[in-house]
C-alpha cells in the first residue's frame, strides 16, 4: 500500500483545495456547503479563521493535494470539542487519503488538549457518514428537516469522537 504524505496545508495549497471544495459544492450532495468560496473566503474560513484549529493535506503520488481536513470551533460546541470537515478531490481520488488525514487530525487534536470532535453531515451523504463511521465516529444528535438553500430539508446527522477513550 502507498504511503500518503499528510501535512499542515499552506497558503501555496489554497487554489487547489478552493477549486475542488467549489466543483464538490456544484456537484452537490456531499457538503453542507452551498455558496462557492473565493481564495479570500477559503483562507479565512479555513486557514485564518478565528475558530481555527487546525488544517491538513493529504497529497497523490504527484504531490499534488488530493485532500484535505480542517478542524474548527464554533459557538455551539461544547467547551474542548471542534468541529471537522473533510473534502476529496471529486476526480482520481486516492486510497487511504481520509484515513491519513483523520491520524493526523486526531493526534494533533489530543496534542492541543481537545476532548471531542464533532462532525455534522447530511443525511444524503452516504460516503460522508460511512467515512466517519469507519473512523469511529458514533451518532448522537439529529436535526431534522434543515432546509437547504432551495428550500428542500435534509437531516443532519451529528457524530461525535471522544479523544479521551481510544
């Protein structure tokens, strides 16, 4: 199996990660996110937000980004808990690139003294849920009928990883 290189991402990687976050957003389905970011908008919701924790890339054989997860916090979240979104390139996505990711985010996570982490995803989101499923998430909390722009409602489902038991 090949090893994927994780790092903390850097402003050189905000194009790539901007382009495909903003052709996942037009495809649609898979991200609570509805409006396209800019490079601006990128950077400072997740590189240089006041809620920011933490951001890693996962590269390809080619070092190019392939993925990435950023961890945030938000009013809403208990004290010690952030929040996480993960985003794959829509096309040639790489193997184990999720898995990776998530090692890196849960170490650094425990390092920063953080007890959970949340994650909040649409109930349409088959991968999303079975992604976070398979990283040990578990269920704990359902909204239901969020309405999304258009107007149509979507549950979403809210896993949570305690940093304390594993």
């Amino acid at each position: 199996m090949t090893t994927i290189k994780v790092r903390p991402t850097t402003p050189a990687d905000v194009p790539a990660l901007c382009a495909f976050l903003n052709e996942i957003i037009r495809i649609g389905g898979t991200t609570a996110n509805e409006t396209p970011f800019t490079l601006e908008s990128f950077t400072a919701h997740y590189l240089a937000g006041p809620g920011f924790v933490s951001c890693f890339v996962a590269e390809d054989v080619d070092g190019r980004p392939c993925a990435f997860q950023a961890l945030e916090r938000y009013d809403g979240l208990p004290e010690g808990w952030a929040d996480i979104g993960t985003f794959s390139r829509p096309d040639a996505k790489v193997r184990g690139a999720g898995s990776a990711l998530f090692a890196a985010t849960r170490d650094n996570a425990r390092a920063l003294g953080l007890t959970a982490i949340n994650a909040t995803i649409r109930a349409d989101n088959t991968g999303g849920l079975a992604y976070y499923g398979k990283m040990g998430f578990v269920d704990y909390k359902v909204d239901k009928a969020v309405p999304l722009k258009s107007g149509l409602p979507v549950d979403r489902i809210s896993k949570r990883y305690l940093l304390t038991e594993s």
